[in-house]
C-alpha cells in the first residue's frame, strides 16, 4: 500500500477509492440509485415482502456494489444481487 501524489490509497500501483469517504454528490447519485431500485423490486416483491425489507436489500446492493463499479451499471448490478438475495430470504422463508 501506498500514498499516491494526490494523498489518496493505492495498492499495487492502483488507487483504492473505496476507502474514501463519498462526496455530496456521489451520495446523491447513491441515493437516487437506491430509490429507483427499490421502485423496481417492489413490483416484484411487494406481494411476498414489506417495503422495508427489499429497502433494506436494495440499500445493502447498493452499498456492497457502489465501490466496485461505476455509477451508470449501478442501477442494474445493485437490481440483480438484491432479486438474487431477496429470492433467497423467500425460499427460506419457504422452508420454514
């Protein structure tokens, strides 16, 4: 790990950004990612699960996925894993 000439992290020679904190604006950009996610999935899921859990599964898509990749693929790779963890907490859910 090293400083690079900008103050910031890099490791191998590659900056590390997810070890910075978000500006307002990249927050924002999150956020609204984030909503329209949530729009998505609950005309999906809403008949199987409360708004407040595909919330909480958009908003952990997001937050796994937002220091990896770039903000335009953010809507629908954060889509993608939050379907594929929300249909795991339902086949649990079946099981039981």
């Amino acid at each position: 790990m090293t400083i690079t000439e900008y103050g910031g992290v890099a490791v191998d020679g590659v900056p590390v950004t997810a070890l910075t904190r978000p500006t307002a604006a990249r927050r924002s950009e999150l956020a609204d990612a984030t909503s329209a996610i949530v729009d998505e999935l609950r005309s999906a899921y809403l008949d199987v699960l409360p708004t407040s859990v595909i919330a909480q599964y958009a908003g952990q898509a997001v937050s796994d996925l937002s220091s990896s990749i770039c903000i335009e693929a953010l809507p629908e790779m954060a889509i993608r894993l939050a379907r594929v963890r929300l249909d795991a907490r339902i086949g649990e859910q079946l099981l039981v």
